[in-house]
C-alpha cells in the first residue's frame, strides 16, 4: 500500500524491518557482553531506546514523505466545506495548469498532475465519493462496488500482525507480552471499525491535517514497536516460577535425605547400648554426653524432639501405661473453636443485614 496515493508506509516493509530489527534487540537484552552486571532493567533501556529512537524517525519520515492525498493537492483540511474546496480547488489549478507550467519552463508531468487535480476535485465534490476516500482512500474508491475485496484489503493488515505477534510471544519467557500485544490489536481493530463504520474520529483534534484512513494507516505502524516494546517489558518483569520451584523441591530433597541419615545413624547407636542390669539401674544415672555427629546435628536435641514414644506424651500417665489401662479421653480442643467460628459468623451476617436495613 506505499505506492497507494495518500498511504503511510507499508505493512510489508515494517515486517522486514522489525523482524531485522529484533535481532540486535535480542542481542542487547540477553548478551553479558553490554550488560555486563545482568542488570535486566539496564537491558531493556537501552534497547527500548534504540527502539524508540529507530521507530521515531522510520513514522517521521515516512509521514513526512508520504503521497499526497486529495485534500493535500488542494491544501485544505479533510473537514472543509464545499466552498473552501472549490478555493482550493482554483488556485491549484492556476498554480498546476499546463499553460502556465510551460511558460515558467516547468512543464514536466504538467498534463498529469493537472488530470490528478480534476480526479481529486470530482471526488471531493461529491458528497458519497468523498466520505467512501475519506474513510478508505483511493482503494475505496477503486473498490466501491466490491466491498468483498475491499474488506479483504483492510483484514491483510491484522491477519498477518496476529500470526507475528503469536508467533513472537510464543516464548515462556514473553509469554505475558501476548494478552497485551493481542488486547493492542484488538483494540486498534475496533478503533478502525468505529472510524470506518460508525464515522467516529477519534483523533480529529490530534491530528486534523490527515484524512481518516491516513490516521488509520500511522496506526498501523506504530503497532510494531508497540508489540516488540510489550515483548521487551514481558521478559524483564519474567519470573520462571516453575524453575525456582523445581529448585526449591530439590533442596527440601536433599535436607530430608540427610535428616532420615540422621534419623538412621541415631537408630544404630541407641541399637548399640548395652542393656542395664538390675545393679546399673540401682546406681544414680550418669550423665553421658552423645558423641559428635558427623552430620553436623545435635543427637541429644534429636532425642528430645524425638520422644513421642514415652506414654505421658500420646495422652496417659505413666502409671496407667504400666497397668494396661486405655489413655483418659481428652477434650476435644477444636470443639470450642468451631463453636466461635460460628458465632462469628452469625455475628457479622446479622452486622451487615443491620447496615442494609438501615441504609434502605
């Protein structure tokens, strides 16, 4: 569509040149040579801003040296009345008339730019020419009875964008960058549909001096370095969960390994004790200090955490133990609770029941 008259860039060119420029973006992102620190922040910086400053000057001259549209020959805003368009009209004829470009000597495509002139000036004198150019440009008015191909010419841009933008957002890494480069798309589709087809300019105080379909068209080109700018910001604030957990589980593996170690080598050395006779058990008890533990852990402390087993800690007295009896029943502890809980619960519905009653 560059070559179209009124038309800003092209939807081919912008794919050659974002899919090359990407390369020394991912460069910059992910190579410890200009970042040395690994700083991802750093990073995306200085590649959002060769980025911005690359995709600043492609739009501006692009803008800048686009065709000229059928209000740009006549050098009036696309909101001109009638009047204003035949003002402009007259003096762009006198300026472009072949009689006059040949006495000045400038008489190259005289002919031609004054048939453009006429072409354009019966098109803007008429009331359904010009609001079909105005929304579509001069593919509108080549296609004004074909709306199949025409709809088909305005669905290339989004159906080629969708696939890039899909298949560049495919990484677990920039995975979070795809709601936003498709919820970008959609919303530059509806734009493009209130525009079209409800006639709703958006823009007309931004940029009065471009036709709609001319806006439609700056649009379409800032959406490339709006999809790689929302790829870049997706990997700096990336996090890979799943592999800090996996390292995480392997760590809790690896502590749990050594403590059944722990656990096997104590069970060895208590197998080891000799059993007490009756004269050893008369004596006083001996302190004996547990010998180091080549794990590094307190095997006294580990006894201690590790003495369910005496019958006064699964709830009955030694004594009892002793005589067969059955431990004493305990009372439940999550009774009292659950009886709060409910209350508490009962307390806040009637609070709020109370507020609404009062507020109707």
């Amino acid at each position: 569509r560059g070559s179209i008259m009124g038309c800003i860039g092209d939807d081919g060119r912008d794919i050659m040149i974002y899919l090359l420029m990407l390369i020394p973006l991912e460069i910059i992102m992910t190579s410890t040579r200009v970042v040395k620190d690994g700083n991802r922040r750093k990073a995306v910086a200085i590649a959002g801003t060769l980025l911005a400053l690359m995709s600043a000057v492609k739009v501006g001259w692009e803008v800048t040296n686009k065709a000229p549209s059928y209000f740009d020959m006549m050098e009036v805003l696309p909101t001109a009345s009638t009047k204003e368009i035949n003002k402009g009209y007259k003096a762009a004829a006198v300026r472009l008339h072949p009689d006059k470009r040949q006495s000045t000597g400038d008489d190259e495509d005289g002919d031609e730019a004054f048939v453009a002139l006429k072409a354009a000036y019966d098109v803007l004198m008429d009331t359904n020419l010009r609001d079909v150019y105005s929304k579509f440009g001069l593919p509108g008015i080549e296609h004004k009875n074909d709306t199949t191909e025409l709809m088909g010419t305005l669905g290339f841009f989004y159906v080629v964008w969708l696939a890039v933008a899909y298949l560049l957002t495919r990484r677990k890494a920039v995975a979070a960058s795809q709601t936003w480069t498709f919820t970008g798309l959609l919303a530059l589709g509806i734009f493009e549909y209130q525009a079209c087809i409800m006639a709703q300019d958006f823009l007309q105080d931004v940029l009065p001096q471009l036709a709609m379909f001319e806006k439609i068209d700056l649009l379409h080109r800032l959406y490339p370095p709006y999809l790689l700018g929302a790829r870049m910001v997706a990997w700096m604030i990336y996090e890979d969960v799943e592999t800090y957990n996996a390292i995480v589980l392997q760590r809790l593996h690896a502590k749990t390994d050594m403590l059944l170690g722990m656990i096997r080598q104590l069970h060895i050395e208590m197998g080891r004790a000799p059993m007490q006779t009756a004269a050893q058990a008369a004596a006083p008890a001996v302190t004996v200090e547990p010998a180091a533990d080549p794990w590094g852990a307190n095997l006294a402390h580990m006894q201690e955490q590790f003495r369910p087993l005496h019958p006064a800690m699964v709830g009955q007295t030694a004594e009892a133990s002793a005589r067969g009896q059955r431990p004493a029943a305990q009372p439940a502890a999550g009774r009292g609770r659950g009886m709060g809980s409910l209350v508490w619960f009962f307390g806040v519905y009637f609070f709020f029941q109370w507020l609404l009653g009062r507020g109707s």
